[in-house]
C-alpha cells in the first residue's frame, strides 16, 4: 500500500494529486523547472473539506500549502506519477522534451528517495497510447510499470532498467547554474568518488581558463564580474530599511536569491551580494517595505537551506562579523 506518492505538478494531474490528499496520503510535488530544490511536500490545513482539497491540487494549491523536502531529509516515495506526451503499452515513454520527469526520478535515485523496484504510473487519454520505437529511448529515459487511460488500466511488464542515478554527461553547465539541487547533489557525489564530468565541462574549463590569463589591459565584457569595491560599515548606522539575508547555500548564484524574491513579491530597489559569506542584503524604499519583506520572506527556501531573514541593524552584532560590520561589495548587477 502506497503512503508517499511523488505526482508531477502538471495541470492533466490535477485530480491524481486531489485522489492522493482525499485518501490522506503524502504528496509530494516537484518545485517548478527544480528551481528551489527538488520536492514540496503538500499540506492541506486541518479539517480541509475537499473544495480545499482541490485547491491544494492545483498550482496555486502547490505554491501556497507546500513545504520544501530537503535532501537530507530521508524520503522514501513507494509510487511515483508521471506525466506522458505518449506512451507505448510496452512501457516506453516520451515527455513534453525538457526531461524533467527523467531527470527528477534520477535525482530521487542518487538521494535514495526510490530504487527499481518503485512502480511508475503514467495518466493519459487513450489516444495517447500508441508504439513507440525502441531507438528513440536511452538509458536515461524513465519507463512506466502502469498506464491508465479514462478506459484501461495497463500493467506493462516493461523490464527495461530505469535510470540508476544522474548520467552526468548528459547534464550541462548551464542546466546546473539553473537548478540549485543538481549543484549539490553533483558535490556530494563527486566528494563520493564517482565521476560527474558534465557534457560540456572541457569546453567550459577552456573558457575559465581563457578568462583568467586575459592581458591586465584586456576590457571587461559587460558580463564579467567587475572589481570589489571597497567600503564599510563599521561605525556607521545600518539603515533601517536594509534588509539582511544569512544561510545561503555555498553555491547559491545571485540571479537564484533574486527569482525568488521577484515570485514572492519582494523584490528590493538594491541587493548587496556576499554569496562568498552566504549573505546578502535587500535595500528596500522605507523601513516599513523592509519590515513587511522580513514577513514575506520567512521560511524561504533556496536548495536545501532555510535562510535566514532579519532587519539587518538586528543581525549587525552577530551576522555582520561578530560585532564588527564586515565590508559591502555593491552587487555590479543590483538593480532588480
């Protein structure tokens, strides 16, 4: 009997997932794209009648009855739903071509979340059933145990292998600059010893290596970083309407913290960026849009860490170098 299911946040989903929160199960809802980790898992409030019930299905639902699933947190998923644009009674599976049920099942693999033995169920209409040929999959596509149809259910005896981790070289470094959660786990399995050579790391250590032995009178590309400039705060008052931002994970990018403040509706008129100190800082109009971002803000998540979110004049003697304000590199790219 299956008590965690993980369903993909897709609309043609929708009442698998109300099904699931109808029975009092655990539902587990992939983060859109995986920008902010890899899994919500999806509380209704007490005494939810099933009108709530419903909502808590739909995107909205997701987004506001949800509560981030870390990587440490030792999730165990006895059924996983996915979304098909088509499927074959065989088994075989082709997706909307972003690979995010493939990838998604993958890393729930590399946590432990799921092993071969976990049944994948895919939900079509039956016209959406049809053959597909065994050329078009690799090994990193994800294949269906069961398909149901509004008129079938399909038991497909696929014994083909589900994928057994991440294959690496299929994943770029721009898809890693993208999803916070694939940084970390690529870290934890490197520090493992397996190789996680990306599909186009030689070229991009060849670009890294090309910028740093750029000529000193070389002109900085609008993309580059530019230089630190120096200042400090150090026995000047912190602003009342600066707001501080601590726990960011170590390879949290700046684009990353500011998303999520533009989808929650806090995006500040400046951001000061410390990612080397796993902080920042929002400058927001008055103290009063600063007070009402330290409200908005709590409990947010990037990767796998709940940051931490303060009026910064509070965080001043412990945050800010124990007692001495330490220096504030201005963001070269600040304005949101």
């Amino acid at each position: 009997m299956a008590t965690t299911i993980k369903v993909n946040p897709d609309a043609p989903q929708k009442n698998a997932r109300f099904f699931i929160l109808d029975r009092k199960k655990t539902l587990l809802v992939p983060t859109p794209r995986l920008r902010t980790g890899l899994f919500n898992r999806i509380t209704p409030p007490p005494g939810a009648t099933n009108d709530i019930l419903r909502k808590c299905a739909t995107s909205q639902g997701v987004k506001n009855y949800s509560t981030p699933v870390g990587l440490d947190a030792r999730v165990l998923v006895d059924l996983v739903v996915v979304g098909s644009v088509a499927v074959s009674e065989k088994g075989w599976r082709i997706g909307k071509g972003e690979g995010y049920a493939d990838l998604e099942y993958a890393m729930m693999v590399s946590m432990g979340a799921v092993s071969q033995a976990t049944p994948v169920v895919t939900i079509v209409h039956d016209c959406q059933v049809v053959d597909i040929p065994e050329a078009l999959l690799e090994d990193h596509d994800l294949t269906v145990n069961y398909i149901l149809t509004p008129t079938r259910v399909i038991t497909t005896g696929c014994e083909r292998p589900k994928p057994r981790g991440i294959t690496w070289s299929k994943i770029s470094y721009e898809m890693t600059g993208k999803i916070p959660i694939l940084r970390s786990l690529r870290s934890r399995e490197q520090q493992a010893g397996k190789d996680v050579t990306l599909q186009d790391e030689h070229r991009h250590l060849l670009e890294t290596h090309s910028q740093q032995t750029a000529p000193p009178g070389a002109v900085r590309r609008p993309w580059d970083p530019a230089p630190q400039e120096s200042g400090s705060m150090q026995g000047e008052e912190v602003p009342s309407d600066t707001v501080y931002i601590g726990n960011l994970p170590w390879d949290t990018r700046v684009s990353e913290l500011k998303r999520a403040l533009r989808e929650l509706g806090a995006a500040p008129l400046r951001l000061t960026w410390q990612g080397p100190r796993h902080r920042a800082f929002l400058h927001y109009p008055d103290s009063a849009s600063a007070q009402q971002a330290v409200s908005c803000l709590q409990g947010l998540c990037l990767g796998t860490n709940t940051l931490k979110v303060a009026l910064a004049r509070q965080q001043r003697a412990n945050d800010l170098g124990g007692g001495r304000a330490g220096e504030l590199h201005p963001d070269p790219d600040s304005t949101i």
